[in-house]
C-alpha cells in the first residue's frame, strides 16, 4: 500500500513552492492582477483541504458481530476489548498513524452529574424520593440516597423490565464505577494519555460498563502499515443496541465516513437489525463504499460442507437486500491468533484453539485467501475514495496553478524582446478575445445567480410541504403514532393501590417516550435524511445542467483567445478541459433531527427529552395524585381508570405539542443552515470554477508593454530570473505528474 503521509508531505511541499514563486513573481503584474489572484485563491483552497485529509472508515453491524475483534485482527494485535458492552454512547475512533499512543478524555463532575440527574428526571420515583432534584455525586449522603433509589427500584420491580432503560443502566453504572474511577473526575473534562508501554490501560476504562459510562471520548492511534496512514477507523455501536441513542450517533457518525465495513456474523446471519442499518446505508447513498465481511466462526462450522452453506445462504439474504454486494468470508479471530502466534503470543488456550483449527485445513485456506481478498479491495477502496474525495481536487489545482504560472513566465519572456510595433498588435487582438472570455464569465455567473435564488424557491416550497403540520407525511405520521400509542398493558393495580397506580402511571411514560424516540431516530431521522439528499441531488443536478453548456462557451472563447498567442508564436500548457471538472462539494451534512432525544455535550445537549422529561410532568400529576391519595378505597375502584386515562391524554397533548415546536424549528434550521447554504455554496463552487479557468489563463499584456517599454539596464537580469522560476516550475509539473500517476486519478 503507498504511505498516504507520503503524499500528503509531497502535497505540502509542492504547494509551498507555488506559494513561493507567486510571491516571487507577483511584482512583475499589476497589483490587482486576475492571474495572481487566481493562484492565490486556488493555493488557499489547496490549504483547507490538505488541512484534513483523514480518510474516515465505519465498522458497523450488529452487537456481537465481532466488530471489535475484527479491528484487532487488522492491526495484527488484541488490543480493542471485545465485547465490553452497549452502555458507552461514543464511537472507538483509531487513527492509522507510525506509532502506538492513545487518549480517553474523562467526563467533569458537572456533565456526570447533569446526566445523573436528567436520567433521574426520567424515571418514576418511589415514594420517598420526590425532593431529589439535585443529585451531585461528590457527597456522600447523595451517593447514600442514590443507591437506595436504586435499591427501591429494583424492589418495585422498576428494574428487569423488557424495555431497556438506559436511564437506569446509566445511573447504575456511575455507581458501580465510582470507587475506581471517581480520583480521576475533576471540575473540566480530565486527559489522559498512554504512550506504547501503556496502551494496553484504556482497557480499564472501557472493559466494563460502570467504567466506559465516565468517558467522554477516547482516541487510540496504531500502525497498520498495509492500509497507509491518515486513516480513521470508528468502532461503532452495535445497531441493534438497545439504547436508541446508539443508533442516532452511527448514523452521525455515517455521514461523515467515506468507506464502511459492514460485519455479519456466521452464528446468525442477517436479522433485522441488519435490515435498518443496510437502509440507513442506502438512505446515506454510500453501498458503493461499503464492504460485506462474514465473520466466520470456525467453531461453528466443523466442515466445509457447513462453511460453503452458510456463505450461500447469507449471499442469497443479503442479495435480496443489496443485490450488488461483494461478500468476503473469513475468521477475523483467527487471522488475530495467527498473527499472535507468529510473534508467540498466544496463551495456552488459545494456542490449542488455533491448533484444533488447522485440523480443518481446507476451511483454515478458505478463511486466509478471503482475508488476503479483503484487504486487497480495502486498499483499492481506500486509494480510490482518497483521490476521489480528498487529493483529486488538490491536484487539479495545483496542475492548474503550476500551468498557468509556467504560461505566464514564458509569456512574458518571448514578448520582452520583441518591439513596439509588434507588441501592440498583439495587445489590441489580446483584448478582444480577453473581453470575450470576460462576457462569457458574466454571463455564466449572472446565470447561475438567477438559477441559484430560483432553486432556493423551489427548496422552500418542497422543504414547507413535507414539514406541513397537517398534510406532510413526517408529521402526521409522527402525531399519529402518538395519538395511536396503545396503553392498555399497563395495568392499573387493584384500587387499594394507589402508589402502584402512579407507579404504573411513570412506566407508561418512559415506555411512550422510548418507543417515540426509536420511531424518530430509526424512522423520521433517516426519511429527513433521504429527502434532504434527493433535495441536494437535484439541486445539484440543475446547476450542474446549466453550467454545462456554459463551459463549452468558455471552451471556445478561451481556445480562440489562446490561438491569438500561439499563432504568434508562444508555447501554451494550460487548457480548459472539454468536459467540465465536478467542483468539490460542501463539507456539509443534514442535521439530525434531535427531538424527544437525549444528546450528549459534545452533540448538542438541550432537546426536547431535557426539556420535556418528568419533571415537567410532575406539576401536572401533582393534582391527579393528591386526588388518588386523599381517596378512600371504596371510591378508587370507579375513578381510577378515568385518571390515568386523563394522565395518558394529558401526555399525549404535551408530547404532540412540544414535537410541533421542534419541528417548524427544524424545517427552518433544514432550509436556511443547510439546503439553502448547500445552494449558496455549490453554485459559488461553479462560478469559481469557471473564474479560475479564465483568470488562470489572463496574460496582462498591457503591463508587458510597460515594461518592455521601459528596456532598463536589469533586463537581461530579469530574464535570467524568470528562466529561474521556469526551471523550478518544471520541476513541480514534473513531481505533479508523479503523483498523478502514483495516485491512479486524473486532474
């Protein structure tokens, strides 16, 4: 694999020499040269995307996939924990880099106990605790009460429910983690970091979950040296964890990611889980840059009979799903044990795993020559993405930069030594074929501003039509599962309970709220996304169509002006190409609709669950319970189904008002922070394109009159220096090309 830091260091290198010869060469135009500016303006957007250049690749699939023990295997090293638990609500990033190092960043005291007491807020609490409204975990009698909460709940058989509550589970897990990891807590977020030696310690934080629940993020860096450097690797949650939460930040994380590698694992095969994520896949358009591996379990399949039937009925299930998909089948644990072994570092027990494995040759060949496919078409995968996304408009602009440059100087040589006479005829034809290249710019331009404000019409009618508060499918969708939300499992208790009662009346609450938060994030989240996508591909896709047929204009306009030059005998390198480059896109994402969803500091806490938990409710229950409590028993029997029907409809209406709010919210915060800023920025992307093709190409023959005008005694120093600057531009064409090729991409 070529050492992408390789190229990211040429990349640098050939962009500080350009950088140099233009400053050097700059006093010879006049100061508001197009020429120069042109330069300018491409090196600095040679800096911005130079400035991140990480190539970002999701490990996705199902909880107990073997997502951790497949990174391991592809680092050579069992370092990732394998299966250390759902709980941690943040992605494992690795950073391919050339040495072993790593950081977890610990939570302050004030985010653990902001989360503390919002999942408190989200819980029904026994009778007893409803003054805890300020936990803080640094004093012993809250840490005292908190337990006993606890304690209370799982007596109140809180706890044990089908529904996962990772309310509760958070809560435990401060709990449980407290003595080991409360010294390192301090009042801002703490960082620690491990060198090679000690790389191996992020494991205590991660390998339970009362230890991972403390961490805010946590970064480890190693060297894979066959998939290159400047690459990230995020470990992903499982989808189909049951905290909802997980599954919002994967598809976070998605969208920022160019490759993804999706594992199945060969106990199970596809399950519904997969079937939501390989959607979200679809929704985010990235199968073309998603790789299936199915992690064989070598102790699951005794023979090859068994291996090649697996394979085959997995092909035939994911095929209905995706029917293009590449399946590569291997043991990602074995391929890790192996390469342990070559070092000697199996235990015992694994040494006698491995050894009962090569028993089975024919299935331990299979799983090695899957493996070696995989990471050859990773690689292909990779190097393609790289020049796709990342170095392929670097090096057009620097081609660019260094042609236009190299033009220009030898430009200006041939013409010094000719006379007047000669020169101003040539001035004059210049002109008028600069003055054409200039009206087709214009025009472009003008186009393209109308076509812009037009689209950003028709993006706000579509974005009011789909958010229409009475006919868009999301919301009447969304206010139908509310309206519609069955309660009759939830039994009131016999009438002399009246605190079990209220207590059932809590349970509705957090099952209504979870079931609305998985219908938001697996449901409304990735619709929004889909339409937003359509939305920017026909955004796209128009002024893409009109600016088209203007670069064929801008074609000829500038070969006729460019024939002026060589017909009187100049040497041209810069050349609009006849097919239009795609201009790089906004680094830009749809937000998430975050509504009924808890989010964590670093994405943007204050939705609407903060804003519309229990608490809230409880004024609003407080005249129901005093009404229950104050009953006799032989009143409750007839009462009792009517007030937690009004509890029930009280909390519909809440909801289905509050989610109303959140989104006209964020049909605004869609049109104008995104789709209206994607147009803005795509189509000044355009016009961009088109001045810099065209101003790249402007020799200012009239400064060169002056200065052929002027004929002083340092000219024939200034010609030397000009052959000079030529010379080292050669040089970056040549190194230019290098690239090119070694890149496998075109400008």
């Amino acid at each position: 694999m070529r050492h992408n830091h390789k190229e990211q260091a040429s990349f640098e290198k050939l962009k500080q020499i350009l950088e140099t010869l233009t400053e050097e060469v700059s006093p010879l135009f006049p100061d508001d040269s197009a020429q120069v500016g042109s330069w300018r303006r491409s090196l600095e957007a040679v800096s911005e995307t130079l400035e991140d250049q990480t190539l970002r690749i999701a490990v996705v699939g199902p909880v107990k996939s073997g997502k951790s023990t497949f990174i391991n295997a592809m680092q050579g090293r069992d370092l990732l924990k394998r299966g250390a638990g759902i709980v941690t609500a943040f992605i494992t990033r690795i950073r391919v880099g050339p040495e072993e190092k790593g950081w977890v960043e610990i939570k302050s005291w004030e985010e653990i106990n902001r989360e503390v007491n919002e999942a408190l807020s989200m819980l029904a609490l026994p009778r007893g605790f409803e003054g805890m409204d300020s936990i803080d975990l640094r004093r012993e009698e809250d840490l005292h009460t908190l337990r006993q909460f606890i304690q209370e709940l799982k007596q109140d058989s809180l706890t044990g429910r089908e529904t996962f509550d990772p309310n509760i589970v958070l809560i435990n897990g401060y709990l449980n983690g407290y003595k080991m990891l409360s010294a390192h807590v301090k009042d801002e977020p703490v960082l620690l970091e491990f060198d090679a030696d000690e790389l191996d310690r992020h494991q205590d934080f991660v390998s339970q979950e009362s230890q991972a629940v403390y961490l805010r993020d946590m970064e480890l860096q190693l060297p894979i040296s066959w998939l290159g450097e400047m690459v990230e690797i995020g470990d992903c949650q499982g989808s189909d964890s049951p905290n909802p939460l997980h599954f919002a930040m994967l598809q976070e994380y998605l969208l920022s990611s160019h490759c993804i590698l999706y594992l199945i694992s060969s106990r199970v095969g596809i399950r519904q889980a997969d079937l939501k994520l390989i959607e979200a896949i679809k929704i985010l358009r990235l199968l073309p840059q998603t790789l299936f591996i199915v992690n064989v379990d070598l102790d699951e399949h005794g023979d090859m009979e068994s291996l090649e039937g697996l394979q085959e009925r997995i092909a035939e299930e994911l095929g209905l799903l995706v029917p293009e998909a590449k399946i590569y089948a291997f043991s990602a644990l074995f391929q890790l044990l192996e390469t342990a072994n070559s070092m000697d570092e199996l235990s015992p027990r694994e040494a006698r795993r491995l050894e009962g494995w090569h028993e089975e040759q024919a299935m331990v060949e299979v799983s090695r020559l899957g493996y070696e496919i995989f990471c050859n078409d990773l690689k292909k995968l990779v190097n393609r993405e790289r020049g796709r996304v990342l170095y392929g408009s670097v090096l057009s602009h620097l081609q660019r930069v260094s042609q236009s440059m190299k033009d220009s100087v030898n430009t200006r040589q041939r013409l010094l030594s000719r006379d007047q006479a000669e020169l101003e005829a040539l001035a004059d034809e210049v002109k008028v074929r600069q003055q054409s290249v200039k009206a087709t710019l214009s025009t472009v331009e003008h186009t393209l501003d109308g076509l812009r404000n037009s689209l950003k019409e028709q993006v706000r009618s579509a974005v009011d039509s789909y958010f229409d508060t009475k006919y868009g499918p999301i919301i009447t969708g969304t206010m139908q599962l509310v309206e519609n939300y069955q309660v009759d499992s939830f039994g009131q208790g016999k009438p002399e309970e009246a605190r079990k009662w209220l207590t059932n009346l809590y349970l509705f609450y957090q099952d209504f709220r979870q079931t609305l938060s998985r219908h938001i994030i697996n449901k409304v989240n990735l619709k929004i996304i889909d339409f937003a996508k359509n939305e920017e591909e026909q955004i796209e896709k128009k002024l893409m169509e009109a600016a088209t047929g203007y670069w064929d204009l801008l074609g000829q306009a500038l070969r006729q002006y460019q024939k002026t030059l060589t017909d009187s005998g100049l040497t041209l390198s810069l050349v609009a190409p006849e097919t239009m480059p795609q201009p790089q896109k906004p680094g830009i994402t749809p937000p998430p609709f975050s509504a009924f969803i808890q989010r964590s500091e670093a994405l943007d806490r204050g939705s609407l669950l903060f804003r519309f938990g229990l608490r809230r409710l409880r004024h609003l229950f407080s005249g129901l319970k005093s009404r229950v409590l104050r009953r006799d028993t032989t009143e409750m029997a007839g009462s009792n189904e009517k007030l937690f029907r009004e509890a029930v409809a009280l909390v519909k209406k809440e909801t289905q008002k509050e989610l109303l709010s959140s989104f006209r919210d964020y049909r605004q915060n869609l049109k104008f922070a995104y789709l209206f800023t994607f147009t803005e920025m795509y189509t000044q992307a355009l016009i961009q394109l088109f001045r810099d093709f065209g101003d790249a190409t402007m020799v200012d023959i009239s400064h060169i009159q002056e200065a052929a005008h002027k004929r002083v005694s340092s000219q024939s120093d200034a010609t030397e220096d000009l052959a000079i600057v030529n010379h080292r531009l050669q040089y970056a064409e040549e190194n230019l090309r290098n690239l090119e090729q070694s890149l496998g991409i075109s400008s």
